[in-house]
C-alpha cells in the first residue's frame, strides 16, 4: 500500500486492490523472481505532484483517469525491461490474469486490472497511454 492503510480506502479501492494483488502475485509466481512495487494507489494530490516533478503542470497533459488513482493499477521497477520482454514473450500471461499492461515505459512495467479504452477482446493487452 506504499504508506496506505487498507481501512482508509474507498469499497471500490479496496475491491480493486484485491483483485489487483491477486493477479501481480500470480504473474510474480510464473515470473519466478521479487518484484519491486513503484507506484501503485495514489491519492489525487500524489498523483499530480508526479507530473509535476517532470515539469508537467497542464492538466490537459495528465492522465486525470488513471488507474492508480482507483487501486487498479501498480507500477512494478524492471530495469532492462526483463519482465516486459518476458510479458511480451508470454501474452497468455496477462490473458490469464486479465491484466493490461503500458507500452513504452524506460525501467517499469505498468500493470493494471481494468482494460484500456480501445481494448478489443482477443486484441493485444499493451496500450500505448
């Protein structure tokens, strides 16, 4: 929960979170190897302080329906994209574990449970945000 107490967030965060920890832990299990949390629930304020530090202030240029903002999201450190690249190898994965992951990210994979706007069922689980 990165600093979160469980009891503080919303029953959709909590449903969210649940359903989340189960599926990353059960790719963290095939993976066979730690995976590091990131990013995972942010409060509105965290979130925006994110973008901010990148120098990013314009609300239009922020994601205002992330995932993270709802606990349907994590961001997991893979440096050298080992996981990605594995993830890519393997799509049946995240078509087990109905997950969604970003395409583009430099040391992370971005992970999350519900599916990106133009999610077509059968089509790729990587979208570009």
């Amino acid at each position: 929960l990165l600093g979160k107490t469980y009891s503080d967030l919303t029953l959709e965060q909590q449903e969210n979170f649940d359903r989340l920890w189960l599926m990353i832990n059960e790719v963290r299990t095939l993976w066979g190897k730690p995976m590091k949390v990131t990013s995972s629930i942010r409060s509105m304020e965290e979130h925006l302080e994110i973008y901010r530090r990148q120098g990013i202030t314009d609300i239009k240029n922020i994601p205002m329906k992330s995932k993270h903002l709802i606990a349907a999201a994590v961001d997991i450190y893979d440096p050298g994209l080992h996981l990605s690249h594995w993830l890519k190898s393997n799509p049946k994965v995240l078509e087990d574990f109905n997950l969604f992951c970003e395409l583009g990210n430099t040391n992370w994979v971005h992970f999350q449970i519900l599916p990106f706007k133009s999610y077509r069922k059968g089509g790729t689980r990587w979208f570009k945000p």
